[in-house]
C-alpha cells in the first residue's frame, strides 16, 4: 500500500469518526442525563454523573403507564408498517408490470406526495377523522401515517420490481400463473431487502410521530410515547432527568429494529439503482 492510499484511508477514518461524534454526542448526552440530577444536566450535560442514580430509569420502568404507552407506540407503528407494506407493493407491483392509459401520469400524481408538508394537512386531517368517528383511536393515527408513507413506499417498490427478471414473469405466466399468483409466490419472497428498508423507514417515523397523535388523541390510555413524555413538563418546572430516562427507554425498540434489519435496508436501496 502507497503511502498515498494511507493518508486517504487515515483522513477518510477520520472524517467519518467526526460524522459518528455528531450523531453520538447527543445520544450519550441523552443516557447519561438520566442518571444526573437536574443541576448537573445544567451545568455538565456531556460529563459523567457525580453518581450513577438508578432512581429516575427505575421510576419509569415501574409506571404502568409507560407500558402502556410503549405498547400503543408498538401496535401503531407495527400497524402502519403493515398497511403500507400491503398497498404499496401491491400499487408498485402494478405499475411495474401492468402497462395501462395513464399509468405514467397516476404514478406522478402518487408522488407528489413527497412533496406536501404533513403540518400543512393536519387541520383537514383532523375534520376528516372526527367526521367518520375515528378520533381518539388508534387508526385516527394508523391510516393518515400510512397513507403519508405510500408516496416513497410506492417509488421504492416500483424501482425494485422493475429489475426483477422478466423470464421469470414469461415462465409463470406460460405455467398458467396470473398477476395476483406471482405478486404473492415470486414478487415477495424476492423482496425482503425492500421490504425491510420500508418497513424500517415507516416503523421509525411512526414510532416518532409527535403531531398527530397530539391532535387527534384525547385520552391518556391512548397516548402513544411521544405524548407520554409530556408529563414530565410542569408549568414551572421539568424534570429533565426523568425526561431523559424515558426517552433514553423508548428509542430502545427503534434502534433494535433498524439495527436487526440493517443489512437489508442497503441492498434494497441499490437493488433498483442500476438498470440491467
């Protein structure tokens, strides 16, 4: 190796470590604040505690509440990801093998999705759901996070199904099997790296959603953990220990999600990237 390729490989690890310190930094800032007190989170946020008090993670362990909570998060978010995973493949898989009078301008149209704001939907949003009865329940926030997720959904399982083989399609179809018969025993089984990349994408924005499960949930029973966290803000005062504990807690589950799924999520990014 040149003494070249060393000084790229040295500034090309170093670059990267600066990268990771941005996205750590916070990360660690947030664990270690649930063990400190208030005063220290103040004055040392990214030092360590004077001393390790278990007192505020195990306050929240112990609330009900917060099961409660994360339970909600969990059924919402897996919920969302199945409703989008269904419809978008199958929406996808349609415009990918299916030629028909305006596909090209329908799949347009489906992508402008990606450009509209979720915030500047919200009030029509909320009208809607109170009109068909479904505030302050779960699919109040199910349906509208996964109609916002089948913009992207749509594009990437389209760009995948796309590079499929197309012998493999002619070969079914000759042994007499339909459209809905291939989707289901040859298009899926081949798709887990997008399905998995979606999957993640949707779960973590569920799982992180704040403003609408603020508008349209009313009861604390209902509340998913964004929402929950709220308690710990008083009028005067919050408690930022426990603040931090919490959410320390409740990105637990996003993050063993991502990581269980991670070496798909690059593969079903680039397995429609390149044509041919």
């Amino acid at each position: 190796m040149t003494r070249g390729h060393i000084i790229r490989n040295i500034l090309r690890v170093g670059f990267l470590c600066i990268v990771a310190s941005f996205v750590l930094a916070p990360m660690l800032a947030t664990v270690l604040g649930g063990f400190k007190t208030n005063a220290e989170i103040r004055t040392s946020a990214f030092a360590l505690p004077d001393s390790w008090n278990w007192e505020f993670y195990g306050s929240i362990v112990s609330d009900p509440m917060f099961w409660r909570y994360l339970g909600n998060s969990l059924l919402i978010s897996t919920l969302a990801v199945v409703l989008t995973l269904i419809v978008g493949a199958a929406a996808a898989y349609v415009f990918a093998q299916i030629r028909f009078f305006g596909s090209r301008m329908l799949f347009s149209y489906l992508l402008l999705g990606l450009m509209f704001p979720f915030a500047t939907a919200i009030l029509p949003l909320f009208i809607k759901v109170r009109d068909i009865g479904l505030l302050d329940t779960y699919w109040a926030v199910i349906l509208p996070q996964a109609a916002f997720s089948l913009s992207l959904a749509i594009l990437l399982f389209r760009t995948f199904f796309e590079q499929l083989p197309k012998e493999l399609f002619e070969a079914a179809y000759i042994d007499g099997c339909g459209y809905v018969r291939f989707f289901w025993r040859f298009t899926l089984p081949l798709s887990t790296p997008i399905l998995a990349t979606v999957g993640v994408f949707v779960f973590v924005q569920s799982w992180n959603n704040f403003l609408l499960p603020l508008v349209v949930l009313n009861s604390r029973e209902a509340f998913t953990w964004p929402l929950g966290m709220m308690q710990f803000r008083g009028e005067f005062v919050t408690e930022w220990n426990r603040t931090l504990a919490f959410v320390t807690l409740t990105i637990v589950p996003a993050i063993v999600f991502f990581l269980a799924a991670q070496k798909y999520i690059v593969a079903g990014l680039t397995g429609g990237a390149v044509k041919g």
